[in-house]
C-alpha cells in the first residue's frame, strides 16, 4: 500500500526565505504527483502537477521536482511572502487512479 | 468554466439523520473522487467513480455510507443513521480523465450534533 510522507510537519520562516518542502513515497509505480495548498477551513487549490516522466514543474515562485525512482519529491518556494502560509500537501496517484496524501506541512511565513 | 461545486458547505445533523452531499464536477469532467478529512487529520480517499459507475469504494465504510454518479446530476455521498464520529470534512475533486490535473471542491463540513 502507498504510504506519502511530508517533512517538516511545520514550518515558520522569516519574509523572504527560500524554503524546501519534502516528500516522500513508497511506491514508485505512480501516474503523477501534484501538490496542494489548503488553507485553514478552506479546499484544496492546485499548485502543481508532475507526471511520472517528468522531472520538474515550475510556475511562478513555485517548482517541484519529482525522482520518482528514489520515491521523492520537493516542492521550492523562493523568496516566501507571508501570503504562502497554509498547508502544502502532496499527493501521488496510483493504482486506480486514487491520490495518496501526505499529512501535509504547515508553513507559517512571518513578515 | 467553474470550479467544482460542492453544497451545501456547511452541513449539520443530528445522531441517526441521514447527510446527503453534493458535488458537481468541472464541465467535461467524468472522473469524480470522494475524500473525507477528519479533524487534524490528512485527506483519505473514500470512492472513486466515473459516470453512472463506481470504480473503486475500497476506501467507503461497509455500512451507511453510499455515492452515486448519475448520467445527469451531481454525484451525491449519502451517509446513513449519522454518528458523532462522521463529523468531517468531505471532498470532492474531478478530473478529465485519469492522468490529468484534478481539481477540489470547497469541502462539506458536516458537524453531527
């Protein structure tokens, strides 16, 4: 069975930092992977989404890069904005098209 | 084009009512997934269906708990006999097809009082 895991858990940095999400997976027969953000009581808003053959995904101040051989992937956020707090949460899809989740990192960005 | 609309956001039920939400795809969408978040917990899948089909419900409670995906319609998640330890968040994403980017609704949260 697919286990993802995210580290840190939590995260509190300083305006303007670049910072490195991690995560990791178990099985590496995935379709894609894409990454979340969920703010407090709200849904889940895309970020980005990495197929199994590709390597990384860039958009904005965000990129995520996948290795999916190791079973990792990290999302880099540059020069962080108190507006990225939230909760980034990655998720695999695998067998039968269902997504894994991690349990997500909450990243709080102080101004 | 909107987003996937799920209704109604808030949802509250008394112990052995029965919950039904509601979740409408993106336009062209004919995948449609479940997933419920319980309080300080992650997200976990609970059914995958396509039109008029159920593909995967391997992550749906054996009891109570029912989804549909009519060819005209919203899906709809039905719960049962409602109990305290329902009380969640539930989500509904939809995608084009199986490979491609999904996209989350707003969440019900249901709160059985």
């Amino acid at each position: 069975k697919q286990e993802v895991t995210q580290i840190p858990a939590a995260l509190s940095v300083p305006e303007g930092e670049n910072l490195v999400l991690n995560c990791s997976f178990t099985d590496s027969a995935i379709y894609n992977l894409q990454w979340f953000r969920q703010d407090p009581g709200k849904g889940l808003t895309s970020l980005l989404l990495i197929q199994s053959s590709q390597r990384e995904q860039t958009s904005g101040r965000l990129n995520a890069s996948l290795d999916k051989s190791s079973g990792r992937s990290t999302l880099y956020i540059a020069a962080s904005q108190p507006g990225d707090s939230a909760t980034y949460l990655c998720a695999v899809r695998g067998n039968f098209n269902k997504f894994y989740f991690g349990s997500g990192t909450k990243l709080n960005v102080k101004p | 084009n909107a987003g996937v609309m799920q209704n109604p956001r808030h949802l509250v039920r008394r112990r052995g009512q029965e919950a039904r939400l509601r979740c409408s795809p993106m336009k062209g969408h004919s995948h449609v997934y479940w997933y419920r978040q319980l309080p300080e917990e992650g997200l976990k899948f609970m059914v995958y269906l396509q039109k008029e089909n159920i593909i995967d419900e391997s992550g749906m409670p054996k009891e109570r708990f029912s989804a549909e995906f009519p060819k005209e319609g919203p899906s709809i998640l039905r719960i049962q006999q409602v109990v305290r330890g329902d009380s969640a968040a539930y989500f509904c994403a939809s995608s084009p097809r199986p490979d491609t980017e999904a996209f989350f609704g707003q969440g019900t949260r249901l709160t059985v009082v």
